[in-house]
C-alpha cells in the first residue's frame, strides 16, 4: 500500500512541475507541434523554392494565354497598300497553319500543364517538410520529457541517499545498502547528464531547422497529442499513459520497492 501511495505521490509531483511551468513561461517560450512545424516549413528553402516556381509557371501560363489571343491560325498581317489602303496578308500553307494552331492551342496547355505540375510538387515538398518537422519535435519532445524524469529521477535518487545515510548513521542499514544507494544516485546523475546533452542536440538541430538562433531554448515543449481528426485522448490522458509506460518510472518503482 505504501508503495502504491509513493508512486502516486511521485507520478503527481512530476505532474505538478510540468503543470507549473505553463504558468510562468510565457508564449514565446513555449513551443508546440503546429508552431514547430509551421516554422520548419517557413524555413525551409527547398519549400521556398518549389512554391516560388509555382509563381513563376503562373506567370508563364498566363503570358502565353495574352499571346495566343491575338494568333491567326490563317494568315498574318503584312502591310498596308501605299496606294489602295488595303490591308495585305500572307496567308499560311497548311504545315504553317498547323504550326500556327499548336502555337494559339497547345502550348498554352502545356505551359499549363507545367504549372499543375509544379502545384503538385510544391504540395508534395510542403507535406514531406511537414512530415520532416512532425518527426523532428517528437524527438525534441521525448529529449525535453526525458530531461524532465531524469531531473525528477535524480531529485528523488538524492532523498535515498540522504535517508540511507542517517539510516546508516543509526545502525538501521549495512555498509552495502549505503553503498547500493550512492551507485544509483551516481547513476541518476549520469542519466541527467545524458538526458540534457540528447536534449540540447535535438534542440540545435530544431532551431537549425526552424531559422532560430543556435543558442535559443524554449522553455516549456508541448504535448504532441491532439484532440481532433479522430483521435480522441486528453492531455492529461496522454501524460499520464507516457508515465506509466516510461521505463524511468518502471526503474523508479523497482527502486522503491527495494528501499521498502
């Protein structure tokens, strides 16, 4: 039962910090998915350029549709007779007319079909950046909550170790359960360190990314979850699930129930 109670009381606590921290960060310095992922693919030069081509196969489409308007498939305008004022022509063979015809009728759906095309690619470009961007802030995301645990992890490998120590003090424990205590305090250090370098290298290449100053850091990394589109989870819901299942938690009651 006690330990029920503790791991409650830990699974909260880390709860109450994330929760925390949305009161006193402001929004600046909170990132979420869809922020992430619209400031990867407005910083993406590949998506820039596809997007600038459809611009341009606009405009290509566009200028040859204003000149095919005013082609004679027939015959085209010479000169004006000096002496009678009357319009002359030269009046296109067939081969010639037939050339004059791809020109007024099919290059311009060529051009067209040229800029559907690129329509297509840039939407292609778009959602493959935006697939890019998605995987990136879930690794970003799983870095920050993983600081988080291990920070956690760490705080309450430390209140071990100071009880096993005036437990020790006392005569209560032995030399071995001390030195078991300090391994795993030492452990959860190590883990801490590693956890905040995965996090800063899922950051920098975020902010590569993302157009962001390599040294800037958010304070706070949103839930990746989402509510709509069928998917139907809280928050809180996900949290909690991610909590439950993170092997540092499993780690952390394997603990508890060898102090106890």
């Amino acid at each position: 039962m006690r330990k029920k109670i503790f791991t409650l009381i830990l699974i909260n606590a880390i709860l109450f910090t994330l929760a925390g921290q949305s009161f006193s960060a402001s929004e600046n310095t909170i990132l979420n998915r869809r922020k992430a992922v619209e400031m990867v693919v407005q910083n993406s030069a590949a998506v820039w350029n596809v997007k600038e081509n459809v611009k341009f196969g606009e405009r290509d489409y566009n200028k040859q549709v204003l000149r095919s308007q005013g082609i004679d498939t027939r015959k085209i305008f010479l000169f004006k007779h000096p002496f009678t004022g009357e319009d002359i022509y030269y009046y296109y063979d067939p081969f010639e007319q037939m050339q004059m015809r791809l020109l007024k009728e099919f290059v311009p759906e060529q051009l067209k079909y040229v800029w559907e095309m690129k329509k297509l690619i840039s939407t292609v470009t778009e959602k493959a950046m935006e697939n890019a961007a998605d995987e990136l802030y879930l690794g970003l995301y799983s870095a920050y909550y993983g600081k988080l645990l291990a920070e956690k992890a760490l705080d309450i490998s430390r209140k071990s170790f100071e009880r096993e120590k005036v437990r020790f003090e006392k005569g209560l424990t032995t030399q071995t359960d001390l030195d078991e205590a300090k391994l795993a305090l030492l452990s959860a250090e190590n883990s801490v360190i590693k956890a905040e370098r995965d996090f800063e290298n899922m950051h920098r290449q975020f902010n590569a990314m993302a157009g962001l100053n390599p040294g800037y850091r958010y304070d706070i990394i949103g839930m990746p979850y989402v509510t709509y589109d069928g998917i139907n989870i809280t928050e809180e819901d996900a949290v909690n699930k991610a909590l439950v299942n993170r092997a540092e938690i499993r780690d952390l009651e394997n603990r508890i129930s060898l102090i106890e």
